[in-house]
C-alpha cells in the first residue's frame, strides 16, 4: 500500500472532532488537500495575484504563465492532443452543462435519442433532461445487471442509429462500478454518436487517457481529486469544439465586438469568458503534480487493497447490505451500504460523534436509489491518505451503531 507518511502531507487529518482524531471518509465528495497545493494557491496570491492574458505588466505575465502552466498540466494528464482542447469550468456539473447547452442544443433534433444509466449522477441526468424536453428528444436508459454494472450487450440494444448522444459516468459515486468506457464508446461512434464521460469518480483514482477512450468530451472536478473547490475541467475534441457556440458572453471570449455584432475568441479562450478560476487552475495543476508524483497505478492499487479489506470487515456485520460489484477490481474506491432498520442519516450522526465522516442520502443518484429499491444509502469513500486502521475505526463505530439502535 502507499506509505503511511503520505497522511502527513493532508493537515486537516491532525484535527480532532468529538474529542476523536479525524477519520475522514467522503473523499467521493469533496478530498481533502495536500500542503503543497494549499502552498501553491497561497504563493499564487502572494506573489503574482493579477488578472490574465490582459496587462503587459510582470504580475499579469507571471498569472498568465501560471494559469496556462496549469492547462498545460492537464492536457498532459489526460493525454489530449492540445491545450485547446482543455477548457476551465466551474466544476463537472458546469462541463456537462456547457455540452449539453451548446453541443445538445445545436445537434440534437425532435425524435433524436439521448442515452444515460440508471447509475448517473444527477449532474448527468437533469442537462439531458432538459435538452431532451426542449428539442423533442428521447431521453433512454441503459439498465443495469443485478449486481450494479453495465452490459454491452444491453448497450447495443439501447444505442441505435437515432442515438445523437451517449452520456455516461466512469465509475458510479454510489455502486462503486468502474465503466468499460472504451467500449461504450466504440458502440456510440458505429452508430454516430458522440460519447460524453463524466469522469468525477475517475479522474482522481486511475490514469486518464482520452485519445485512448476516444470519447468526445470528458469532464471532471479538480476538489474530488486534492485539488481546491470551484475548478473543474471540459475536455473535447478539437474538432467539435471549434464548431459549438459558447453560452457564456463578456471579456475574454470574444475577439471583436461591434455594436450589433461579436466574433469569438479562438479556444480555450472562447467558452471562458470573464476573469478566470486563476487560483483554482495553479491549485489543480499542483495537485495533479502531486498525484502523479505519487503515480496513479499505486493509487489505484492502493485503494483496491483497502476497498477489499473493507469489503471483507463489514460483510462480517450481520444485518449490514452492501450495494455494487462484490469483487474491489470493478469498483472505485468506495463502500455504500445500509445497516438494517437504521437510516443513513442517523448512522452517519452517529459515526460522527467518533470523528467518522461518510456520506448518507441519495447522492445525487435519485434514480438509481429508486432502482436499489431504498430511499438513502451510507457510503464510506476512501482516498490516497486513509488506511487499514481508518476502515478497523469505521466497523469498530458500525458495531457501536448497531448496538446503540438495539440492533
């Protein structure tokens, strides 16, 4: 597993909350940040703190170089062909927002097709909704096997040539389910539609690589990923980026205006308009530095070892159900569960008064609690700095919960 010390590096884990040292297990959520990327953001505002791509002065060049450094850094993690094709949003949501409302909204016909899961976020269901509505379009759902995963062959039912757009996540921030992406889409392009991946729950646990996915767009957030909040990514092809229209307006973005008219900026520029997360984009490019010097094969297997282990305790819980795949290679690094005749919330409350931090309630997943057939799930996620002895707490604390509600 990856050394210990790493922990040493995430400040926040020395605090103490319910007179209990801090086991923190919603990393699926938010993570928590290393010193260096606190130190990045920080030196950003000591030192060079200015507006970009505007003045001529040496703070304005020096912002400049740091924020372009930063695009340059995440094309080089996702292995796109160009920082063109690397565009700075608000987040995940935001990036599936802007596909939607320009790629959706200038492509997608009435009587067209549009195909989600079950498993999908409510960021990959609410902008395909409203497209969907707008445009007249079939909006279609790809079921899911009993153990929470994706069949091809149920796939190649549902996509057909009517299908405009296939929109689905990596790995699902609930099941767990870590998606054949690389096939799904292969089957979008034979029949002419574009593939658009939320890798939230991806892109901070495994190695990116969208010229080997080959899909069209690929979003993702840099606060799930030790990256600061407020920062997130849109990657898509060169190509189809240069023929959608922005859908946000004002400075930066424009390359002429006139009084009754405007032209646009060439990209990245053109779907970035006004001041830019400047401070976000340094921080998310040390943190992908700093995952990367750590290497996302041993994070991936780190978080195997641990989900595993996990797995193994908590099935020994009598009454405790878990939901997703049962082996930890078709999972990301997360547990969602439900222990018998207890809600999540007051589990949670519970767990917390031992300095245990999980997730409970829908997840922004309602549909796919509809599909488990519950209201609200647990969910402990685990990330590069927690151990062994962080899910011995967790069951540990299970147990007391469960004796606690007399079960």
């Amino acid at each position: 597993m990856i050394n210990e010390t790493i922990r040493q590096d995430f400040p926040i884990l020395k605090e103490i909350v319910n007179e209990h040292p801090v086991v923190y297990l919603d990393s699926a959520a938010t993570s928590q940040k290393p010193q260096v990327v606190i130190d990045a953001i920080s030196r950003y505002y000591e030192t060079s703190n200015s507006n970009v791509h505007r003045g001529v002065h040496t703070l304005g060049n020096l912002a400049t170089e740091a924020y372009e450094g930063a695009r340059e850094t995440v094309r080089r993690f996702l292995n796109a062909n160009s920082t063109k094709e690397v565009i700075f949003t608000r987040g995940t949501t935001a990036s599936l927002n802007l596909v939607a409302q320009s790629y959706g909204y200038a492509n997608v016909e009435e009587g067209d097709e549009i195909v989600i899961t079950y498993m999908e976020h409510h960021s990959n269901i609410i902008p395909w909704q409203q497209l969907a509505r707008a445009k007249k379009a079939t909006l279609k759902y790809i079921d899911l096997t009993p153990e929470g995963t994706i069949d091809l062959e149920e796939v190649k039912r549902v996509v057909t040539p009517k299908t405009k757009i296939v929109a689905m996540t990596m790995a699902s921030n609930v099941l767990g389910t870590i998606n054949p992406i690389e096939e799904v889409t292969n089957i979008a392009h034979a029949n002419g539609a574009v593939m658009v991946v939320d890798a939230a729950q991806g892109a901070p646990h495994m190695k990116m690589d969208v010229q080997s996915l080959d899909c069209d767009f690929l979003a993702f957030s840099g606060h799930k990923m030790a990256g600061p909040t407020g920062i997130g990514v849109l990657y898509g092809k060169q190509s189809l980026l240069e023929e959608m229209e922005p859908v946000e307006f004002g400075g930066e973005m424009i390359d002429f205006v006139g009084l009754y008219e405007s032209t646009w900026a060439d990209l990245p520029a053109k779907f970035e308009g006004g001041t830019p997360i400047i401070a976000g984009a340094v921080g998310l490019g040390a943190a992908i530095d700093y995952l990367e010097n750590i290497g996302f094969d041993a994070i991936a297997q780190h978080e195997r070892e641990l989900v595993q282990y996990a797995l193994d305790e908590m099935q020994k819980i009598e009454g405790l159900e878990i939901y997703g795949p049962k082996e930890a290679e078709k999972r990301a690094g997360l547990v969602t569960f439900n222990l018998k005749e207890v809600h999540p919330h007051d589990l949670a409350t519970v767990l917390d008064m031992s300095g245990i931090a999980i997730r409970a309630g829908h997840h922004c997943a309602q549909p796919l609690m509809k599909w488990l057939d519950v209201s609200a799930t647990a969910r402990a996620s685990f990330y590069i700095y927690n151990t062994k002895e962080d899910v011995d707490r967790l069951v540990e604390g299970l147990r007391m919960a469960k004796e606690y509600f007399g079960e």
